[in-house]
C-alpha cells in the first residue's frame, strides 16, 4: 500500500485581524461551495478560544448556507452548554446565535453524562457516527473543514504536550480528565479524525503566540501537538495568522489567494 506524505502547511499572514477575518471567511465559503457541489453538505468542525471571534467576517455574508452546514465541536468542556467555560457557549455568542443556522445542525455533547466521561465521549462519538459512517462509510470521519487554533504550550483541541491522548490511534472522541489547563474534564477529536480531514485551518493571532508559532512551524521536531496535525493528501493544512504572532517565524509565508 502506497502512503501519501502529509501535506506542507501553507502559511499566510496578514497586516490585522479585519484582513485576516476577511481572507478566512472567503476561504472558508470556497471550502463550503466545493463540499455543497460534491455532496449537498458542509460538515466542519471548530474550536474554541479566541477563533469564534476571527469568524466575525461570516455573519452578514450572503454567500454562507447555513442549512447546509453541520457543526460539531473538535473540543468541548465537560461543563453546561450555558457554561463561561463551554465552547458552544461561546460560539454561539459569537457567531451561531446571529445567524440562521438550523439548531439540530449543531452537534453538542450531552451535559447530563458527565459523571461518566467514556460513555459521554462515546455518546459524542455515535453524533460522529450518524453523520459520517452512515453517509460515507469511512474508518475515521473526512471532515470537509476543521477550524482550530494553539495555546501558549502548543496543544490544539484538548490535545496537551506530554498526554498519552496523543498517541490514540483509534477512537474518533476521547476524554481527559486531567487537562493541565482548567476545566479538567474535556472531550477531544483525535489526531487521527484531525489528519483525516479535508482542510484544516488554524487561526492565530496576537505577539502572544509569537514563539508557540515559531516552534510549531520551524521546529516541528519538537513534537508540539500543533506540529502533529498535518492530514495526509488530498487534505491540507493552512495557517491563518496577523504579523504578530509570525513576527518571529522563518517558515515561508504565501500570498492568500482562492
């Protein structure tokens, strides 16, 4: 069997977040054209942090199909939906609450398991199953699109520098109990869901991740998870980025262009 080599990630950098927000948004509308052109969907799946904000640029665009979108989560709290520290709370104030995007195309966890962590996982992992396996009949789910961005230590979803979920191999959903930043309990898409999508971008911003940027894109021996994420071809890896956070970056940067 031949293997495809894991595509180089394409960095672009911008003089502010309004270009940077702007560029996202018409990236991310081509990636929603092409998937609705090939199957009448657009699954994607987003963080949380500060990316909902860089998604300002979508709200009023006429050209989103929000019926069409399916939304899950690449990481979520263990905490109430209505929670400070819940992602979906978060981007529903930030973007899912000013846009006509149907309810039950945005998949969250089921709060009522948290006391049982794997069956909650599990339960978020059969959301997974019906949209995809069913639809597509793959071993791990293609997501269309996956959104993400990087903490000052280099992890992206729940996914930490050091943690045994690093090196899971098979499940598509897992939790963590122990997340060195707080809330503790968590539920996480898996790097191999992650190296199977389709794109993804992640978005950062700030001279605060300025030296994060430059270990994950200069020095990926390092092993930073960031640096793990890189889906095999046809996917491709994108980096969405002001000046600042690549002030300090050597890694060639390209035009944005669609």
């Amino acid at each position: 069997m031949v293997h495809s080599a894991p595509a180089a990630p394409v960095l672009c950098t911008f003089p502010n977040s309004q270009q940077l927000q702007t560029a996202l948004a018409q990236f991310i509308v081509r990636a929603q054209k092409e998937s609705i052109e090939k199957k009448g969907r657009f699954t994607v799946a987003i963080s949380g942090g500060s990316l909902p904000k860089q998604l300002a640029a979508l709200i009023d665009n006429p050209a989103v199909k929000w019926d069409r979108w399916q939304v899950f989560y690449a990481d979520e709290r263990v905490v109430p939906l209505d929670h400070e520290d819940s992602n979906h709370a978060l981007n529903m104030r930030e973007l899912f609450s000013k846009v006509p995007i149907p309810h039950q195309n945005i998949h969250t966890i089921d709060p009522s398991l948290a006391d049982d962590l794997e069956e909650l996982a599990d339960a978020y992992e059969k959301e997974l199953i019906r949209e995809f396996a069913m639809k597509d009949s793959a071993r791990f789910p293609i997501f269309d699109l996956i959104l993400l961005g990087i903490g000052p230590d280099g992890h992206t979803c729940s996914l930490f520098p050091g943690h045994a979920l690093l090196s899971e191999e098979d499940r598509w959903v897992a939790y963590i109990e122990d997340s060195p930043k707080p809330p503790p309990k968590r539920v996480t898409l898996t790097f191999p869901v992650l190296n199977h999508a389709a794109r993804i971008a992640f978005v950062v911003s700030g001279e605060s991740k300025a030296d994060t940027l430059h270990t994950v894109l200069d020095e990926p021996e390092k092993g930073l998870p960031a640096s793990r994420v890189r889906p095999a071809h046809p996917g491709h890896i994108y980096w969405f980025t002001d000046e600042a956070a690549a002030s300090k970056v050597q890694y060639p940067r390209t035009p944005f262009k669609l």
